[in-house]
C-alpha cells in the first residue's frame, strides 16, 4: 500500500497509485483527498473549464473515472501556493 501520511507526497504519486488509493478508500476519506470538478473551481472561483485545462496540461493532479475528473486537492493547492510565489517575486 501507498503512504498517504503526507499530502504532498499524495500529490506526487503515479496515476496508477492515485487511482489504487481512490478505488481503495471509503467515501468519507476520499472526499478529504480528492474533489470534483465543479467543488475545485467553487474552492478557486475559477470555472469549470479552467479547472480542466489545468488538469489536461498537468498542472494539476486527477484521475479520471468514467468521463469526470477526481482532483487531488493537495495539487491545486500547490498550484495556487505557487501562482501566488511568484506574484510575490
């Protein structure tokens, strides 16, 4: 099994072991780890749309099941930590 201890060390697991962590996880855990489309882009206040070309272009981690993504939520935080770094530069 995977550590999930840390989540950033969940944001930097392969797809393979994101989807086994997903699959392996009852509903309550898995909502603390990975979000939606539509709850990522309410937590940004970005759109829908924006959320998924950041997940098509890899900026941001997600595994897809069926035709909707499952966001890794410690992945957008780090995305958005490190938009706001170099704002800060």
């Amino acid at each position: 099994m995977t550590d999930t201890s840390s989540p950033t060390r969940i944001a930097r697991f392969t797809d393979a072991e994101l989807l086994s962590l997903y699959l392996s996880l009852s509903p309550a855990p898995r909502e603390t780890i990975f979000v939606n489309t539509a709850e990522a882009a309410e937590i940004t206040g970005v759109s829908m749309r924006t959320i998924q070309l950041w997940v098509e272009c890899g900026t941001v981690r997600a595994i897809s099941i069926g035709r909707k993504y499952r966001i890794v939520l410690e992945s957008l935080r780090e995305y958005l930590r490190s938009q706001m770094n170099k704002r800060g530069e």
